[in-house]
C-alpha cells in the first residue's frame, strides 16, 4: 500500500457521502421506505374520522392484497389487530356496526329480584343475591353487580329508597 492508499477499514474521511453506520440507510428499521399503500395519506393533514362505507373499501383493499394491513390502519385510526377485528366483524355479518347485547337478565328474574327486594329492603346488594340463590324454590344465580343493575335501573339502589317504596306501597 502507498502512502494515498488508505485502509477503508481505519481511514477516517470526512467528506464520505455515504451513510457512516446502518441506522442511516434509507430502509433502516423500514424508515423512510416507500409505502405500498394504494391510499392516499398526508400525515399533515388533520385526521378526520372515515365513514363506515370508506372503511369498508380501505378492507376490501386489504382482502385484494392492494394494501397491507398495517397501511389500512392509518387512515382508519386505529391498530393492526382492530382492522383484523373489523375484517372478521364485515365477514360475519356484513357489517362494521357493533352487535347488538341481549339482555342477560330474563324479564322474570328481574321481577323476581324486584319483588324479593321490596320484601326484604335492609337488604344490601350482596346480601340479596346470596339470598335469590339460597331460595328452595326458584333459586336465581346472580352476581352482587347484576342485582345492582337491576335496581338502579328502578331507581331502588339504595336501602333508603327500598325502604321508601315498601313505606308507600
């Protein structure tokens, strides 16, 4: 090696164009890469929420392999695992909307709990639902919680209005 040859290896040159380490390639860690996404998205722009039939075009682009799951989630605000999610909810049952919560509370274990309520009104919420399933006849299985939907949504949550409402009756 002559004295212009330098070791690459140890030769210190400033003016390299070069990135000097790996975290400054251009696809470090999938930075500054160029997206697949067949969707228009500026991240400047202020985020305004998708409509349901917008979002279900951003899934249909995920299902046709136009756009990866990642870059659907973008403009629809959300995680990879929720689009997911919303793709498995629309396969279902052909839409994104929530499905609707039965009732888990039978209309006659709710009056059943009322009644026994009102008969025994000094009666916490745990107490009365220890007592629904300890009954001979017709025990009713219910959480301390489910007694207590059961009766704030009558406006009997409290012993005191318990009390008031076996006073007036």
């Amino acid at each position: 090696m002559g004295a212009n040859d330098a070791n690459p290896r140890t030769a210190a040159c400033p003016d390299t164009t070069g990135p000097n380490c790996h975290s400054q390639t251009a696809t470090y860690a999938g930075r500054n890469r160029q997206r697949s996404c067949g969707i228009a998205f500026d991240e400047s722009a202020p985020r305004t929420p998708l409509s349901e039939q917008e979002k279900v075009e951003v899934l249909a682009l995920v299902d046709r392999g136009e756009v990866t799951v990642s870059d659907a989630a973008r403009p629809i605000g959300c995680s990879r695992n929720h689009v997911y999610q919303l793709k498995r909810r629309l396969a279902e049952r052909g839409t994104l909307a929530f499905a609707t919560r039965r009732d888990r509370i039978s209309a006659s274990e709710r009056e059943a709990v009322l009644a026994f309520a009102r008969a025994h009104p000094l009666m916490g919420e745990r107490n009365l639902a220890s007592a629904l399933r300890q009954r001979r006849d017709d025990p009713i299985d219910l959480s301390p919680s489910s007694v207590r939907v059961v009766l704030k949504a009558v406006g009997l949550k409290t012993i005191k209005a318990r009390m008031t409402a076996t006073a007036s009756v």
